[in-house]
C-alpha cells in the first residue's frame, strides 16, 4: 500500500493536550487538517467535562496519547468539507454529539449508541482512515477526533453525523453537554427506560447524568424520584430539581431506607455511579419484573443475585440515553426552553486555561458540569 499523504494542515487551533496519564492538560498551539468529505470545521464556543473525558487519567493505553479529549463541544462552523454537508453550512450553531458510522444495523435501525464502531469511532481518539489530522507545534501527530470531535480547544473537526444543527438563539458555549452528560440522563428515563408517569425511580450518583434523570423524572410525572449520592450539595440541588426525596449513598441501611419509601420495590433504577456494591442495592431495591439501567463507564464487574434476576428484574446497559443525537439534541433545547429541563443549574463555566481548576471541581465534586469556554 502506498505511503498516505497527509492532509495540509489549514486550521491552527489552540488544545489542552494530555501527554501521559498523570500529566497536566496543557493548552497550545495545534494544527488541524482541512476538513475532509463529510467533515466540519467547528470554533468551540463551550465544552463541558464529562467524566468519561477522565478515561484519560486511566494508566495504560486505553486512551491514546498524546490526546485532545474533550467530547460536549458546542460552537459555530467555520468551514465544511467538499461533497454533500449533510445540511450543514458556515456560521451555523452546532451541538457536537457522538459519533457512529450510519451504516451498521443498528444505526440503520436508529439505534446509533449501539453502533459496530462505536469504540472505533469515540474512545479510539483517531479518524477512521487512521491518519493524523492534528498536529504539535514539533509537527508530532496528536491524538485526536475523541468521541467524533476533540473538543478541549478552540477549533475541533467532527463529522456531519455528530454534529447537530440547533437553534443561533440559544446560548450556544452552554450546549455542549446536550450532547453527552444531559443526554445520557435524559435519554435514559424518556427513551431507555420509558418512564411513566406515577411510576417510582431511584437515581444513584446524582452527577451531570444522574441529575439530568431527575429532571426527566419530574417532566413525566415519575412518583417518587429518588436521587442517591455522596455529598449533600448534589443531594440537595437533586431535591430543588424534582427529585422527592435525597438519600445518602454512605448510609449503611441505604437498602432500608428505599424499602420504606417504596416498600414494593421501584418500577426502575438508574446505576450512573458504575460501583459493584451501588449496582447491587440498585437492583434489589426493584419490584419484581423491574429494570435497572447502567450508564457508568469504567467500572469493575458487577455481580447479579440470580434469586432476585429469576423473578423478572431486567438490568440493562445504556448507551447516550438510547438517543439520536439529531433528534433529541434539539428535543431537549425545546425542553430547555420551556423551563422543562433546567440543565443550565449543573453548569459552571472556566477558562479553557483553567482546565486543571475544572477537573478538579468536578473530581472533588464541588461542580457538577464544568463547562470550558476557549
Ligand atoms: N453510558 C453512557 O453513554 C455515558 C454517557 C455519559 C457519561 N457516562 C458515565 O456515567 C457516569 C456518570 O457520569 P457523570 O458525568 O454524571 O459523573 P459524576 O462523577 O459527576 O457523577 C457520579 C456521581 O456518583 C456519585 N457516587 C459515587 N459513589 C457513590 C455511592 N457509593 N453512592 C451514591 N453515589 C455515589 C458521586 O458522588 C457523583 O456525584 C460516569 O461513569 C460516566 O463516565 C456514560
Ligand atoms: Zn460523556
Ligand atoms: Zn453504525
């Protein structure tokens, strides 16, 4: 096979670059290819931290370095690649989702979280054809196209699937995390687990995906929300957005505590904390023929009491809320709108430059969505 050529290289960004797993982020000059046939040029106006941005400080190599990660990028397109934009045109808004290839089965059946390249296409932190498209100052390939994107920078290249046109009067640098962290929370209680109205559902970690579950909860009636975690400030902002009761996931009779406010067992449980032992109070905390959904990436195994499966429990794992990012990215913007789903309240904003000061708010937990203007 012939040498690759590299693409010239055309955009000159500014990234927080990750070089080893227990280095700093540093922000500097990147250069990024041209974007290619399918492809768009954003200028990132905001970019949330999600936890799985954090895979990044995993020893070893399941996330690449050098990387740029970053995967809730929001902003305006600057340029677009040649041959059909998938409707997309310079200066409009977008919403940086994941990506998926469209060709699959399950993305031909409108279930892109479930795409056959969903690891090659977000956590792998390279273009598909496997060439570098974004470069260091010493002309070093960087890893780069994290979640279809990379978008702890100013400008990032993503691709007209994960791109989501939304409306230029919204606030664009808070969008970002409509396109991960609110939409996993979301999605899961509208669109995984069908929520019903009356029905009791208990949240465990009350983070950016457990918080957006609430809200959701609340939107469609849910009776009682209960909402699970460590620290009193989120238990708290999870009462002020709907959830009826907050309960502390240190108490040693947590178990007891769910059984008296629901002692039939929920209708379902929401895992987004990804611990063995939280899973397991999730799932006995169930009625018979209930479900538990898990978000939580990068955990150890889990066990499951087969007494308590036998009797029709369901646990299920759950990719982007089961969303289509085309579509219920702009459903949540309305939602937004409508006062409906307040995501706004998990925000605070940083500096790109402060990207240390942002990753440890969200680690200690004193922010729950950081959210990175460039
Ligand atoms: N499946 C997906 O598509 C998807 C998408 C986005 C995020 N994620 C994953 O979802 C998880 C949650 O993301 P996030 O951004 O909300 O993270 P987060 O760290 O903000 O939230 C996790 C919460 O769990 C709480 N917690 C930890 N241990 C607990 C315990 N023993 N009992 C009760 N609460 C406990 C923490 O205090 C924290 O508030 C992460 O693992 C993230 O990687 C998955
Ligand atoms: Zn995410
Ligand atoms: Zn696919």
């Amino acid at each position: 096979m012939p040498p690759l050529a590299e693409p010239s290289a055309t955009a000159r960004a500014r990234a927080a670059v990750l070089r080893a797993h227990d280095a700093p982020f540093v922000v500097e000059p990147v250069e990024l290819s041209e974007p290619g046939p399918g492809e768009v040029l954003v200028r990132i106006a905001g970019v949330g931290l999600c936890h799985t941005d954090l895979l990044g400080r995993v020893p070893g190599d399941r996330v690449p370095k050098p990387v740029v990660l970053g995967h809730e990028g929001a902003g305006v397109v600057e340029a677009v690649g040649p041959g059909e934009g998938g409707g997309l045109a310079v200066g409009d808004h977008v919403v940086l989702s994941y990506d998926s290839c469209g060709l699959c089965a399950n993305c031909r059946d409108g279930r892109p979280g479930y795409c056959a390249r969903m690891a090659r296409l977000n956590m792998a932190a390279v273009v598909p054809d496997g060439r570098p498209r974004a470069f260091d100052q010493a002309g070093s390939p960087v890893h780069n196209r994290w979640f279809g994107q990379s978008s702890f920078a100013t400008h990032a290249i993503a691709t007209v699937r994960n791109a989501v046109k939304v409306d230029p009067e919204a606030p664009i640098e808070l969008l970002g995390p409509l396109g991960c962290g609110v939409q996993t929370g979301a999605g899961s209680v509208l669109l995984a687990l069908s929520v019903r109205p009356g029905e009791a559902l208990a949240v465990f970690g009350a983070g950016a995906v457990g918080l957006s579950a609430v809200m959701a909860a609340r939107l469609v009636g849910a009776d009682p929300i209960v909402a699970v975690d460590l620290h009193p400030s989120r238990r708290d902002l999870a009462l002020e957005l709907g959830a009826t009761h907050a309960l502390d996931g240190a108490d040693p009779d947590l178990a007891g505590r769910l059984r008296a406010l629901v002692p039939d067992g929920f209708h379902h449980a929401l895992d987004t904390t990804a611990r063995p032992d939280v899973v397991a109070t999730a799932v006995a905390a169930l009625r018979t023929t209930g479900t538990c959904g898990l978000v939580g990436v990068g955990g150890e195994d889990y066990r499951l009491d087969s007494t308590l499966m036998l009797m029709g429990r369901t646990v299920r794992g759950i990719i982007e809320g089961d969303a289509v990012p085309q579509t219920f990215v702009p459903r949540m913007l309305d939602l937004w709108r409508r006062g409906l789903l307040p995501f706004d309240r998990l925000i605070q904003t940083y500096p790109l430059a402060d990207i240390a000061r942002a990753e440890a708010d969200a680690t200690s937990g004193t922010t729950v969505k950081p959210v990175l203007l460039p």
